[in-house]
C-alpha cells in the first residue's frame, strides 16, 4: 500500500497546517485498517504511532512538496516507510525530562527494538523506514 499526498513546507515561525496535520491522521487510519484487514491486529497500536511519528517528522523536518507513505508486508516483516524528498538523515535525540518534543525517533526505535525489528534511512537520507517482525512470521 502507498499513498502519496503534497505538503506545504514550513517556515521558522509557523505551525504545522491543519490540512497538514489531517494527513498524518489519515496514515494512521490507513495503517490500522490495512493491518486489521491482514489479520495484523496485535501491530495497529505499535504501527500507528510510528506512522504518526514518521509522517509527522517528514512535514515538520522536510523541505519537500509531497510525502509518500508505504507499508508492505514481506519475509515475516512489516515495514513501514515515508519519503519526503529531503536529502538528510533524521537523528534520535535524548530529550530532556520537561521537553515537549524530540522523542518521535527514540520511540520508533525503542518500538523497533520490541518487534524484533529495525528503522533507518535510505543511503540518500530521503526515505525513513521501519520493520517490525510480524507474529508468526506470516508473510
């Protein structure tokens, strides 16, 4: 499954926009129906809030005009994944205690670690891409 949707880069100063925002629900909508249709039920809750975090991060973080959202099924792994069209790689912070953001990659890769899976970038950092094993290893 892929869904490609434009974005409007941010300046400084500005929030995300509301059309923007609507889009990362989307995704997760999109993740969880597809996955309960796979009989994935036990990834929605995991699968979403990496999507949440991914798709979040390339419209925050990309300078791009689109994002493309992927999610396959493949060799007893899910892999989720989100190409911005900006050429750098994304970087796990350690936020402190009362920050109010920079933990969205910690989680994915704390989430990854529990699946038995991984997350990384594409070697042109545009792409940021997750696995998580699948239970039973079902294709």
């Amino acid at each position: 499954m892929s869904v490609c949707f434009e974005v409007r880069p941010l300046r400084a100063e500005e929030g995300v926009p509301e059309r923007d925002a609507h889009r990362v629900r989307i995704a997760r909508l999109l993740t969880a129906a597809r996955l309960r249709f796979c009989g994935l039920e036990t990834l929605v809750d995991d699968a979403i809030l990496i999507v949440s975090e991914l798709v979040t991060n390339a419209i925050q973080h990309g300078d791009g005009a689109q994002v493309t959202f992927t999610m396959t099924v493949r060799d007893g792994f899910l892999r989720l994944a989100v190409h911005d069209e900006t050429p750098s790689r994304p970087i796990v912070c350690h936020a402190d205690a009362d920050a109010e953001h920079g933990r969205g990659l910690f989680l994915v890769n704390c989430l990854a670690a529990a699946h038995d899976g991984t997350w990384g970038t594409s070697d042109d950092g545009t792409t940021t891409w997750c696995c998580l094993a699948v239970p039973g290893g079902r294709p």
